[in-house]
C-alpha cells in the first residue's frame, strides 16, 4: 500500500511539472508520458487492480485524444497526457476524471484567455477566441480533486 501511496505522489509531481512546462511552452515532454505509462502500470499492479480494463481504456482515450488532435481540438501531447493519467484513476471515476479535467481545462482556459485578452485589450488587439490554452493544468487539478473526493 506504502509503494502505491509513493508512485502516485511521484506521478503527481511528474503531472503538476508538466503542467506547468505546458502552460509555460505549450509543449509535453514525451519523456514524461513514458515515465507515466510506467508508473501507472506499476500503480495498477501494486493496487491490485485489473490490467486488462486499464489497456483498453488507455487505447481508447489515445484513439479519443488523437482523433481530437486531428480536429486540431487539442494537442498530441494533451491525448497521451490524459491517457497516461487515467491509469492512476479506479475504473468506476473514471468518467467522473475526463469530465473534470475538462471542466478545469475550461475554467483555466477562462482564466487564462481573459488574463491575455486584457493584456491584448491594451495592446489594441482583440484575439479572445485565437488564444491557445493550455489543457494539463486541467488535467492535472482533475486527477487532485478525483485522489481527494473520490
């Protein structure tokens, strides 16, 4: 139980870095996914769970967040992101963790397109709605509130 407690902490560590370089550059490190991917697996065997339902989550949410990508709705590095922290969620929260991360992808998204819209407002610029958002601070604060409530 200790080990599993440990490799989610390291995870949300890992998860709330990369949301910060992707609020900073609009950028994921893939070397953060694969160190995810690993982690999550580990997470699910230490907690017992069953690995099978994970895979076919995991290869939904990439199929998901990649035909997202191809909308050009979001980016790759947000699909493999969700993906990879999905595997830290219980299977029965895990509709509850999409939806709040996009939810908090939104209120960020707010908060950070008026911050931008008033600093263009001054500028003499209008690009409310061109602003590009970044999506794993959502990410993240879902997968804080889902370990919290849930």
């Amino acid at each position: 139980m200790i080990i599993s407690e440990l490799i989610l902490i390291i995870s949300l560590i890992i998860i709330f870095i990369v949301a910060c370089i992707d609020f900073n550059t609009f950028k994921i490190p893939n070397w953060s996914i694969l160190i995810l991917i690993v982690f999550g697996y580990a997470y699910i065997y230490f907690t017992n769970q069953n690995i099978i339902h994970f895979i076919f989550v995991f290869l939904f949410l990439i199929s998901l967040g990649f035909a997202l990508f191809v909308f050009k709705i979001w980016g790759a590095g947000d699909a493999k992101l969700m993906a990879s922290s999905i595997l830290f969620v219980d299977l029965e929260n895990i509709y509850y963790f999409v939806m709040g991360a996009f939810i908090c992808a939104f209120t960020w998204a707010l908060i950070f397109a008026l911050c931008k819209s008033i600093k263009n407002l001054k500028r003499g610029t209008k690009s409310f709605f061109k602003t590009k958002i970044p999506f794993a601070p959502g990410i993240f604060s879902s997968l804080v509130l889902i370990k919290i409530f849930c």
